[in-house]
C-alpha cells in the first residue's frame, strides 16, 4: 500500500507541476488552453468555463439506452455573471498518473490537425513564444527539484567530514576492528609522527599498503599502543590504478545549519549535480560501458518510490527531486514526441524560414512516438526481468 500511494503522490506532483509550466505559459502569450487535464482517461470531475458560468460535471457508469457507460452523472452550473469564457476545461481523471495541456492550434501525439491558424493557436506565436511554451514544463521541473533540494538543505543541514582524528565508526573484519580499535577513539600517532588532522592519518595509511604500522590511541584519556597492518584497496588514481593502504576505519561527520542563503546554493549545486549525473550516464550508455537493462522503468520508479516513503521524508523528498530532475532533462531531449523534440522543429523551421507541412509534422510526431514506444516496452520488460531476478 506504501508502494502505491507513493508512487501516485510522486507521479501526481511531478506531471501536474510539468503540466502547468506548459499551461500558464500558454496563458501567458494568448494561447488558448482546451483542456488542462490531470490523470489518465476516463474523467472523473471536469470544470469547464463558459460565459457568466463554470460547468462542474461529475462522471461514473450510468445505465443508458446504449447499456452501460461511462457517463456524466451530476451536472451543475456555478453562475458567474460577468465573466467571460476561456473555453479551458479543467479534468481530474480517475487515475492520477499522468496529464497533458490541450493546446489550440497545436500537433501533438493525438495527431490532431485541425488547424486554422487563429491568432489564439499555438502555430500562430512567434517563435520564441513556441520555445516559452514547450520548455516551461521542463523549466517547473527543474524549479521544483531545486526547491525540494534547497528545503531539504536547509532542513537538515549540511554534513561535512570532520578533520579531527576521531573514529566514528569501524568496518567489521578489517584490520582496525581486529586490532580493537573502537568508535570515539582518537588517533595521536602513527610509527613515532604526532596526527593532528584526518588528513594526515590518511595520507599515512594510504601510502603504507600491506605494512605494520604502530598507533597510539587516546582512548578515553588513557594512551594505548596498537600494531595495525594496512591492507591494500585498489582504486582509480590520476595515472591509472592505484593502491591504497586501508585499515576499515571512519571519521567523523559532523552537521553543520544552514542560512537561506547557503540552502539555496546547495538547492543549485545538487539540481546542476543531478543534470550532470544523467549527462554522465548518457555517455556511459553511449561508449558501450553500460546497457538500457541499467535504467529503470515505472516498476523500478514505483519500487523506489516505496523504499524511500518507507524511510523517511528526506529520502522521499530527495527521490522526488531526483526524478524531476530526470523528467526534465528527458523531456529536453531533441526527440519527437518530447518537448524538446518539438522545439528542435520549430527552431528547424525559424532557420529555413518556412513551416514544415501538416502532413510532414505528423510524419515526425509518428515515428517520434514509435520511437518511444519501443523504448518503453525494452525497459519496462528490463523491470520485469529485474523484478523477477
């Protein structure tokens, strides 16, 4: 039930909040907004504005003449004298895992062509407005991950390793443990070299691979003499692979408040971050070093989804954040179908100076939306095969 109910809060939030970046920027340049829907069909409510009225309809089975159907089954319109149709027809749907902006005037994956190049449709807009309006769903996406991350900074602080020799934490099995190195116990020297910082207690051990080495602890207030020998990890250094002395050991991580000022920095850092993250995996799957079986689906997005309500508010709001950043950057993807496919057509068509045919565009948004398509049903199969493992 946890898996449920958060894979629908985080998909509700995202896709509504990407849906009215597109919706108000529509508004904001005179595009006319048919329909502004959240949730896949069928409807459930819609409220639609009319001259000096809103239309509330509510839908459910109705028998009918015809059997039984989906219909409107409670109807009522709210007065409003004076005010002046949008013809927008606002839609919560029965279930609420998805959503889109009807726009006039616009070709999208219904392949609706019913065009009349009106002032109020979207052809009609200049160019940059076309740009405003399909990259605004994006532009929320990314606000509202930078948010989320600067809230939860500001929230829970920031946590910084301390540089005081101090043991946090031991890793069972390694050589510390087995020489009864214990949490809270500070190091002071190392074969005859007084410690001061972690960072000299590192560059000691780390340059000392598979060697015996004496340390005095302060455990305590009482000085005690350990014989510690390193053993070796193997890691990727500036000239290649490197190897490193370890003895299992951890410092100590301390959580420092943060102002609004440094909330919103981190807010900036860990959404420029995510971007990078997925750019980075791109590249990886681009040179072969990883495979589509590596990305997940809508099974792995709900199982996540679970995992992190399961765990706490920080780790939910983060995987919300992440995702957003993820269903930002997809949708700027120059493929048909996506919003930045979309964008990449109509900068086409402002560099050689004329549209591109009803029948061409369709011809785009077809093999965009096979495209991905196809790509849905790879992973989405990868998710069942990993479910399955």
């Amino acid at each position: 039930m946890t898996t449920l109910w958060a894979t629908i809060i985080i998909l509700g939030v995202l896709i509504t909040i990407h849906e009215f970046g597109h919706f108000i920027a529509a508004r904001s340049v005179g595009v006319r907004v048919e329909r502004f829907s959240i949730g896949i069909p069928p409807r459930f409510l819609t409220l639609k504005s009319i001259d000096d009225a809103m239309e509330f309809n509510l839908f459910f089975f109705s028998w009918s003449s015809e059997g039984l159907r989906w219909k409107s089954i409670y109807k009522k319109i709210i007065r409003r004298p004076g005010r002046i149709a949008s013809n927008t027809e606002y839609v919560l749907a029965l279930l609420p895992l998805g959503g889109y902006v009807k726009m006039a005037g616009f070709i999208d994956e219904n392949m609706d062509a019913d065009i009349r190049y009106e002032k109020y449709e979207f052809l009609s807009q200049p160019l940059w407005a076309k740009i405003w309006v399909l990259s605004a769903g994006v532009i929320m996406n990314t606000i509202l991950a930078f948010f989320l991350f600067a809230s939860i900074g500001y929230y829970q602080g920031l946590s910084e390793i301390s540089d005081k020799p101090f043991i946090s934490d031991i890793v069972d099995g390694h050589p510390a443990s087995v020489a009864g190195i214990n949490p809270g116990d500070k190091i002071v020297n190392i074969n005859g070299q007084d410690i001061q910082t972690w960072k000299e207690l590192s560059e000691i051990i780390n340059s000392n691979p598979d060697t015996k080495l004496d340390f005095t602890i302060d455990r305590k207030g009482t000085l005690e003499t350990l014989s510690i020998t390193t053993t070796s990890n193997i890691r990727p250094g500036t000239n290649g692979m490197d190897t490193l002395g370890v003895i299992g050991i951890y410092p100590e991580v301390v959580y420092k408040d943060l102002t609004i000022k440094e909330a919103l920095a981190i807010g900036f850092s860990r959404t420029l971050g995510s971007f990078q993250m997925i750019f980075d995996s791109l590249k990886l799957l681009a040179y072969g070093s990883a495979s589509v079986k590596d990305f997940g689906g809508p099974i792995m997005i709900a199982q996540l989804a679970g995992q992190t309500a399961e765990a706490g508010m920080v780790p939910f709001f983060t995987f919300m954040a992440l995702l957003s950043v993820n269903l930002a950057f997809l949708n700027i993807l120059p493929i048909p179908g996506l919003d930045g496919g979309h964008i990449f057509i109509h900068l086409l068509e402002g560099i050689i100076r004329r549209p591109l045919t009803l029948r061409m565009r369709i011809a785009i948004q077809q093999v965009g939306m096979a495209f991905l398509l196809l790509l849905m049903i790879t992973i989405i199969f990868q998710d069942i095969l990993r479910l399955f493992n």
